[in-house]
C-alpha cells in the first residue's frame, strides 16, 4: 500500500467515475483501474462497485474514507514540516543554567534548535541575543535590559527560591530573617547581584558580601555553616544536593521568585525562531507569580504591572 494509491482511491471515491478521476490525477485510466485493484488486494477489501455504467463505494469503502483522508492530511504536514526544516537554518538557543526539560519535543516540529553549548551569565546571554550571536536566549533581565538592548521576552520558566541553613530545623523563613550573598566578581554575577540588592532592599534581608564565587557550591554550603543564618539559594544551585548537615527552608512573607525570559531581538522577523518562543511559551502560565505573597524584583517584566510582551 502507497500514499499514491491513497490518493488514488479519494480521487475515485469523489468523482466516482474513473474516467473523471484518471483525468484529475493525469494518470491513464486503465493504471487508475490496476492500482485501485491493488490497493483493494492489499487492504483484503472491495472498495467499489463497479460496472460499465456507475461506480459505488461499497460500505467498507465509505467506513475507511474518512480514516485515508486523515492519514493524507498527516502525511501531507509532515511533508511540509520536513520542508520547512530543510530549509531554515537552525535557531540558535543560548542559556544559562536551565531549560525546559521537553524542549526538543515542543520545538522539533517547528524548527531545528542548536543549544549553544556557551553556558554564560543571564546579562552576557542577552547581549549575545541583542549582536545577533545568538537567535534566543533563556536568560533573567529586566525592562530596562529589554529596552536598552531592542528586546522583547516572554515568560519560560521561574523557580521559587529558598533558603539553606544548618541544624535540624526546616520550616518556613521570613525573607527579612534570610541573608543574600553578593559576591565581587560583578562580571560572572551581574544579574544575580542586581536582583539580590533590590531583594534586600525590599524585605530587609540582610547582604554578606564576598569574594571567592561562593554564590553557588560546595563554597556556598561554606558560607552558611559560617554565617549561621538561613541564607537565600542562587537559581543556579536550585537543583544542586545539600550536604546532610544543612536543610532546605521555604523562605514566606513574601515568597522570592526568579523568572526565566526567552529573549529575542524586537524586530525578529524569521518564522522558525518566533516558532520556537510560541512552542516553548504559549502553555506556561503563570507559574505562581501572581499568587498574593509573590515577590519579584522592580523592573521584572512580569510583576504584574510589567506582565506583557515587550
């Protein structure tokens, strides 16, 4: 059984006249005939009645009609899918530390999606989308990020931050009782620096600053052993293992969220990379950052004041 022959049977099936139907498909009619014959062997069913002087669909015929018409439609998708991704380049996704975890299985229908294997800070990641050195780019920025450099970003993903202290005890912490670290290295950690300043200026969390990349780590668990405090996690150790020696706390009043933007440059034009940010965006939802205690950062495109596509 071929696709062909499929097609063959629908042409016969809505003119029920091979004469009409071997005319529409440029084809001889005695080779419309034989395939029709060999698509009925194949299948072990009759599909029309025939004589000299009318064709009928027999009702095995009418019952898988509607089934051939469907299984085309899908071929003929496919074919144009394949089409469009021969032909495009791939869209270039930059990151810093996460990614939806069923990106190639929302993206492969719509364009091919080359993971940069650059793995830089959120501020980096934006400017490589706004130079054009990248197509996309998950990455934490701001309004004045997305004015400043011509982007536009939608809401991919966000983590509920937490806190991490010693001793046995695991409930919830008011962010003003948290310390956030700040570390020196303004250049790997611009973007969380910016946002830990204004969380301590709004809660009245307390900053410790430091100086020897202790933000995430075996370097941070360092520091909350010596601080003695619960103190904010980073989004980049969000999944990391704790050492049995500290616990996991829910930091409340108010809950501390981080968002994940998928940038991409305003005047964006190409339709496999605006693809790719409705297939990884359209379903997200809010992720809680609407909820009555969500915190986020001034400038966030997504506090509720801000939450629109820039």
């Amino acid at each position: 059984m071929e696709l062909r022959q499929l097609r063959y049977f629908v042409a016969v099936a809505e003119e029920l006249n091979f004469g009409r139907a071997a005319s529409r498909l440029l084809i001889a009619g005695p080779s419309l005939s034989q395939q029709i014959k060999a698509l009925e062997r194949d299948l072990g069913v009759v599909l029309f009645d025939r004589d000299r002087r009318s064709v009928a669909l027999t009702a095995a015929g009418t019952a898988l009609l509607p089934h051939v018409r469907a299984l085309l439609d899908r071929a003929d998708d496919l074919k144009r899918q394949a089409g469009r991704l021969s032909g495009s380049q791939p869209v270039r996704l930059g990151y810093v530390n996460w990614l939806p975890r069923d990106l190639a299985a929302r993206t492969s229908a719509v364009a091919q999606v080359h993971v940069d294997a650059w793995v830089a800070p959120s501020h980096t990641q934006a400017s490589r989308v706004a130079d054009g050195s990248l197509d996309l780019a998950v990455c934490w920025v701001r309004e004045e990020d997305l004015e400043r450099l011509g982007l536009a970003a939608r809401l991919v993903g966000a983590d509920r931050l937490y806190a991490v202290s010693a001793g046995a005890a695991t409930g919830p912490v008011h962010a003003q009782d948290t310390v956030v670290l700040l570390d020196e290295d303004v250049t790997s950690w611009a973007s969380w620096n910016d946002y830990a300043q204004e969380l301590v200026r709004s809660t009245g969390a307390r900053a410790q600053r430091i100086s020897d990349g202790g933000v995430t780590g075996p370097a941070f668990f360092d520091h909350v052993r010596r601080i003695g405090r619960p103190v904010v996690n980073c989004p980049k150790g969000q999944t990391a293992a704790l050492p049995p020696d500290l616990v996991q706390r829910p930091v409340v009043a108010p809950q501390v969220y981080w968002t994940w933007s998928l940038a991409r440059r305003v005047d964006e034009e190409r339709s496999a990379v605006l693809a790719v940010v409705d297939a990884l965006c359209d379903a997200v939802g809010d992720l809680g950052l609407r909820g009555p205690d969500a915190w986020l950062p001034a400038g966030d495109p997504y506090r509720l004041e801000h939450h629109r596509e820039r």
